[in-house]
C-alpha cells in the first residue's frame, strides 16, 4: 500500500511593489504590495524617509553618552525637546540623521557636538537596527560615546543648534537612571522614547538584579 503526504509549498514573504500615495519634504507615503508566507497578496501602507543617502540603508544615529567627571557620578547625557507629533515633551538620547558622505560615528559625534556642546569619543557601535517596523523603514545605528567632563571644551559646553531647533540638555546619573526618569515623570508632562526606558530597565538589571529576571510595576 502506497503512503502519500500532502506537501506544503513554502512561501518565501517579500514585497511585489511600492507605490508612492503622497510625499513631502522629510517623508513619504507608500502602498506596498507584498505576499505573505501563505501565498497571500497583501496591502499595508508604509512610512519612509526622503533624506536617506545612496547606496545605504541607514537613517541616523543614536547616541548612548556618557560623561564622566573627576568626584562625580557618571551621568547619562540625555536632551529634551517638544515634538509636534507626540504633542508634548518627550525625553530621548541626542540623535539625527545622517549626511551624505558621513559615517556614523562621524554623525553621531557632530550631532552630539551640536545638540548638546559636548565632545566625545566613539566607544561602540551597533548594526543597523529598526525603529518602528509595523509603520515605517526608518533605521539607525547606536553609537556609544565616552565624554572627557574634566576637558575644558565639557566644563562649560556650547551648544550648536540650528534654526527652529530648541534642545534643553538633561544629565541623569547612570547608576539612578530609571529612577531619575521615573521621578521626572511624575513631576512633568514629559513622553519618554522607548529606547531611553528600555536602556534604563537595563541599568537597574545590571546594577541590582543581576540574576534575576525583571518585573515590572502593576
């Protein structure tokens, strides 16, 4: 007797095609047409930037700084700024994106230098990652900074902003990180960027909890 299964064919997912529904001058409006890993062809509708060089698939950069002073504790460097999409304040690691031509350690310390004053040095450097994959294309790369504090260029920082910027400069002490954010919280109206409470979340296992897993407030 002849024992025969039914075979699956697997679907590799991917897009078919990309069609610009409206543009402007930092972002765009895809439909992108795709098959999913049933055979399905499938609509969603895509966010991306316009500013994006050539030849990378890259958008900007993060910055992790951390400044560190003779008989003080090692503060994070964080900026402050209202951001017309939230509608309020949010809280977030210095960033930007990235010019043609630039790295991004090149980027991130020119970014660093104009929205904070502070001149660092590159210590790290992450892949490529996503920011909102269900939304948009939009990536970046985490660049990690150390900042000499007791050089004279960080005593009394500058900042370099350009017009229509207005970035107010937050240090929080690595080692009381979540908790400085969470009093922060309580005191403002302030929206906290996802990558910012995760990094703090991290902290408080490293520093407290190493062996434990974390648990979150109820």
């Amino acid at each position: 007797m002849n024992h025969t299964e039914d075979s699956k064919e697997t679907i590799a997912p991917h897009v078919v095609k990309e069609e610009l529904l409206a543009s402007g001058r930092w972002v765009k409006l895809e439909k992108t047409t795709y098959v999913d890993p049933a055979g399905n062809t499938r609509i969603w509708e895509t966010v991306k930037r316009t500013t994006r060089q050539n030849n990378t698939n890259v958008d900007g950069v993060g910055i992790i700084a951390l400044l560190k002073r003779t008989l003080h504790k090692d503060c994070v460097v964080m900026v402050k700024q209202f951001r017309p999409p939230m509608g309020c304040f949010t809280l977030e690691f210095p960033a930007g994106l990235i010019d043609e031509g630039e790295s991004a350690e090149t980027a991130a310390l020119r970014e660093l230098k104009e929205e904070t004053g502070y001149k660092g040095e590159v210590v790290g450097v992450t892949p490529v990652t996503c920011l909102d994959p269900g939304l948009s294309n939009c990536t970046t790369q985490i660049v990690m900074v150390n900042i000499n504090g007791d050089e004279m260029e960080n005593i009394n920082p500058t900042q370099q902003l350009g017009d229509g910027e207005f970035v107010e400069v937050i240090l929080l002490p690595l080692d009381e990180f979540q908790l400085k954010i969470d009093e922060l919280l309580k005191k403002e109206e302030i929206m906290v960027d996802a990558k910012v409470y995760i990094f703090a979340m991290g902290m408080v296992q490293a520093f407290f909890k190493p062996r434990e897993l974390p648990v979150l407030k109820q």
